[in-house]
DNA sequence: GATTTTTTTTATATCGTTCCAAAAATGAGG
DNA sequence: CCTCATTTTTGGAACGATATAAAAAAAATC
C-alpha cells in the first residue's frame, strides 16, 4: 500500500519548489518549457495520480457534476444519461450518477449527498411531485442547476425540455388527418408540467379541427409499459371505434401496443398510434411506432453545455429552453395502410 | 455567494471545540448524548453540509465508486447499472459512471479521472480488448477492482458474471430437442473470453448429441442489434434449413428477430431461436424471446456487495464468481408452435 | 554596466476535515 | 476528600493541493 506520491515528492526529486510544480499540473502557462518538460516526466516516471479533492478543497472546484435521474433502465432516461455523459466525458468532467426512482426520498438523499461532493453543478430529472420547497437548498445554497425534461411550477431555475405543446399538437393533427373520429390521451401523470402541456397540444389540435369535447378522452396515470398495458385494456373494454391515440410516450406506447396485440384490433388499420419521445428501439417495434422525436441524447448534451455554461458565470438570468422536435411518421399511425396523409 | 458554513462554525456558536462536532457528525460514539443533539441541531439550524473531499484528505477514504460500462443505452449495461447503483446508493456511497463505448482510449481516460477523484474501488465492465496491461495501473495502485461480465485473461482481479458455458449448454440443449438439425451461433466478439465460454457450451451440447460439425456454424463478429440484423440477412440467402439459433445475446437476437421479420421464416416453427441475457423487453417481444436469464441487475448487486468486501478488506484472495443463470422458456425456441420440450 | 521590464520561480498561508495524544470532567470506591 | 478508572472533550498537526504576493532570474533598453 506503500504511501502516495505527492506533488512535493516530484519537486523534491527535481529540486524545484511545489508551487512549479503544481503549476505545470495545472496546465498553467506562466512556467518555462524546460521545466515543464522535466516536470511532466518525473511526474510519469513516478507514477504521480493527481489528487482531485485535495486540489478542490483550496481551489473550490471540483469538477464533479451531478446526473439525477429516475432510473437508467428506461431507454428514455439512459439515452439522456448518455447525451449528458458524453458531453461531459469529453469536457474531463466526471459525473455522479443517481436514481430516484420516482422516490422523493431518495431523491432528496442523492441531492444531499451530492452537495456533500460538492458538485460544480446539477441535472436533474425530478420526480414527480417534487416541489419548489424540495429544491430550496439548491437555491439558498446557490448551486446550478438544469432541471431536464420536468419543470416544477414556481421556482426559478434552468429548464430544458422539449417542446411538449407543439410536439402534441402535430401528433394530434396528424391523427385527425387520417380521419379519426375521437382522440384519446394515454399515459402520463395528470397534473404534471408535461401532462398539462401535452394536455394543451393537443386541446389546440381538437378544437381547431372541430373535434367536440365528448370526443375526447383523457386516460391517466402511469407512465409505464404496464400502465399502457392496464389503460388500453380498459379503453377495448370500453368499446373502440375509429380512434386516435396519443401516447403519453414511447414506452407507454409499447404497452399500448402489447394490448392490442391481444386484440381483434389491429393498430394502423382500426385505429391510429402515435407516441412521443423516439427512444431508439420505437422504430424496431411491429408495427414501428409514429412518435414525435425529442432527440433524447441532444437533450442531455445540451443540458451538459448549457450548466457548463452557467457554472462559467455566462448565464446569469435563468432560461427556460424548449427544444424542437419532429414528427416521424412510421407505421403505428396507418401511413403505411391507407394512403399516406401529409 | 456567503461563505460556507464549516464544522467550526458549529463549535464556535456552541463553545465547543470542533473535534467534538467532527466527531458527532462521524457518528462516534464518544460524545456524550447531550453534546451530541446540541451539535446535530445547530448543524440543521445553521445549513451546515458536510464537505467530503475534505474528509477523504485526511481520511483517505472518499466513499466514491467507480462504475465503468460499455453504455447505458444499452439495457443490458442499463440493468447493471440499475443493480450497482441501486446497492451503493443504500450505503450511503456515491457512483461515478463512466461510459467508455468500447473504445480502449476513452476507458483509459475513464479510469485515469476516477483514479484522480480516489475512487475507493472501481466495478468495470471492460471495453473489447483490453489487455492486461491496460489494468497495470490498477494493479500497482492497488485499487480495489471487480471486473464485471467480462474476463481478462492473465489478470489478477476478482471477477463477477454469469455462468456462460452452462447457459450456453442449456439453451443449445433445448435447441436440439426441439430437432433443429444444425445449430448457428449469431454474434458475440470472437476470440474474448465470453464468446469462447458460450461457444464451449454449445459444442459440450452439439457432441453429446452428436450433432456433427459440419451442422455447427459460427457467425462473428458483433453484439448489436445491427450486427444480429446484418449476420441472419447473410445467414438466409445462404440457406435456412430447420436450425436452432443461439444468438449471443438478447440484442442480437433483436436484430435476428427483425431480419426473419422481413423472411418468409417463421421463428418457432421454421427455426429455433434463444438468446441470452433477459434483458426487461424480451418478454414483451414478437415472438417472446426465450433466453437465458443472467439476471442482469442482481449481477451487478453482487459486483457491488463483493467490491464492498473488497474494501472491507475481507476478501484478501482474488475471486472468480460465476452466478447461475436459468433458461426462459418463451416463443421464440417453438415451444408454443408444436408440444413443449422439457 | 546600470536600470527597467518581463519571465519564471518560490515561500507561506490556506481550504475543511480527521487523527492523535493528552487534558479535563465525571464517577466509583475506599 | 483523595485516588483511580472511565468517559468526554480538546488543541494542534496533518492530509495534498492552490492562491497570493513577493523574490529571483533573465531579457531588454539605454
């Protein structure tokens, strides 16, 4: 276990003080190249590992940044994972990884804990029910912080999401282009930001086509494969007939389509599908799924960029950002059975 | 900005020396009781939190761990992600991900930064190809280190996965007793330990058969969805007569599944397919994938709870742990098309 | 060669905690 | 009340780096 070697054991054996030698460590410019040079070599030679939390505790950064997410298991969240650890991964950021698992609890653990590490920053996916009050020490302590693809209503910190409003809106549209007499919405926790955007996109598509109130229909809660499962069984229950689908998302959506499976319907044909998110195996699905892209890594990475933009001092005033998003249009809306609508 | 709040600003509005406070916020079980509330409340009162990279200086234990993946998005890595995180985060310690993506480069850096952030131990599911050499480092420093599903031939480390041979051997037997004639492995990295192990199953299984060689073939290289997609597309056009398909995991037998898709083959009835792994979504698949369970979150529980050990000092002898797996019995090997198959 | 300017190096204090050995307080026994 | 054992508290060094300001060395100017 024989002890570490230290910056001072590489000045030592060069006979220069530690100062210079912490400063070419640091990448800094204002020490010879000669030095530099012999510097980097000892420190090789000796198999120096440069020492983070000794170097934070002076300099007051750690380069810790911290990932909160429900869990990495759902493809939505680990691509977002993704995006966020490959931005930082290049910029020598490491990232702390958390799971709340929708838990409140355990979320209010891993924020502690990761105040604990200090971290330079945070993205947090919250859970749902998280309140303003749960996030009061990010603020007093004065943290930043990008809240990704979940806002909480009254409270003033970043937020990036995608543009739930308009994404809802084409999907809907485009159901009602192939001429689906009522609409229903599946999935998703009502109440929530994302819901009620949703909500609107799609309150904006029926109403501008006519759509009577009585032909809508609202189907929460949940936002699992299951709850897509339990939902649509009892939506067959109930008696379908022409119907578009909007699903809260992709993952939902698959438990939609599990349903049906199981059914005399047959999803394109009888009624018409469309999710939102695009995770990457929605266009592998039979039949694959329409859904509306969010672009979940390019999310994560600019939220990565943007906190590092913030932590720079750069972004002084809190923004909301939505990103845009697209309708792909593959087989689940019927664009592959009838003929195609636009 | 205000200055933090530190252990000494306790003992200073308490008139107590800051060892005390230091050794309430450890838990000791020195002080006494009254001391003890006194400090704890004036630590809530006051928003003290605790500086760890302060604590691991001296202590020289940093309560960091190292998890090191292929990448998240996929569910497999996203599962054992799941597990390690989901043990760790109970004992209170704080997971540093890395994604290395299977690029020997980024792995390298990976592990650097988490030797830099002292890492109390590292679990590491190490990028194709990576040599001995490239875990000296680890070796020399002495860092705790679990390699996880992945084996690296003359290495002394402990290692965690699942037990290859066997499940290859069950899943080949199975094959066969649904009289598939010749017997095709799809995918897997060839020449890495894991696809020799699997490859060791399934000719134990092919020679007690006596199936004959010459009905044995070997489809390298490549663990995606693409590859399993891009391997059968081959595999057809050269010929498809009654065979069972060991795919080298439930992602390839995704993309084998979307290949025979396109076929005029019919998995379950004109031919036999199992996997390995039983990732989440190969239940919800079509057909189901009938596959070899690892049980990808308890792995990485268990590479947690071992590495944990390994910190502990409890396991001084380097170990080789191979967990049992158990063949699912789904659609996709047939057993829903004609009788079952014990 | 003396003076000024610029480049390079360094000494020392400091970050917030834990460790250690010793001091102080408390309790028990006579 | 004194002694001894036990419990509780404490001061100060230490961990390994960075920040700061000042010293030393080198280069430029006259």
């Amino acid at each position: 276990m024989g002890n570490e070697i230290t910056q001072q054991d590489i000045a030592s054996s060069l006979g220069v003080s530690k100062s210079t030698v912490s400063l070419v460590l640091q990448g800094s410019p204002l020490v010879a190249d000669a030095t530099r040079k012999k510097v980097q070599e000892s420190a090789e030679q000796l198999g120096y590992v440069y020492n983070r939390a000794a170097a934070s505790l002076r300099s007051r950064q750690t380069g810790n940044l911290g990932l909160i997410v429900s869990s990495v298991s759902n493809p939505f969240f680990a691509e977002l994972t993704n995006g966020v650890e490959q931005f930082l991964g290049v910029e020598e950021k490491t990232v702390l990884l958390g799971q709340h698992s929708e838990d409140l609890a355990a979320q209010k653990r891993l924020i502690n804990s990761m105040l604990e590490s200090r971290v330079d920053g945070l993205i947090i996916v919250p859970a749902y029910g998280t309140s303003a009050d749960d996030c009061s020490r990010l603020l007093t302590l004065n943290i930043p912080t990008v809240l990704l693809t979940r806002r909480i209503s009254k409270i003033n910190l970043h937020y990036i999401g995608s543009d739930n409003v308009s994404g809802a809106y084409e999907a809907v549209r485009h159901l009602i282009a192939h001429k689906r007499k009522s609409i229903v919405l599946i999935g998703g926790q009502v109440g929530t930001p994302a819901h009620n955007e949703r909500l609107e996109g799609l309150t904006r598509a029926t109403q501008e086509e006519k759509i009577p109130a009585s032909r809508v229909k609202i189907m929460g809660n949940g936002a699992t494969r299951q709850s897509g499962f339990n939902l649509t069984q009892e939506l067959i229950a109930s008696g379908i007939d022409n119907i578009g689908i909007l699903a809260y998302n992709d993952i939902v959506a698959l438990g939609i389509l599990g349903a049906l499976k199981e059914s005399k319907y047959k999803v394109g044909r009888d009624l018409s599908l469309i999710s939102i998110d695009n995770i990457e195996s929605s266009k592998f699905e039979t039949p694959a799924l329409s859904t509306v892209d969010v672009n979940a890594p390019e999310l994560g990475r600019k939220a990565a960029e943007s906190l590092l933009q913030i932590i720079a001092g750069k972004e002084k005033v809190k923004k909301t950002v939505f990103l845009n998003n697209k309708l792909i249009i593959r087989e689940s809306c019927g664009c592959n059975e009838d003929k195609k609508v636009s």
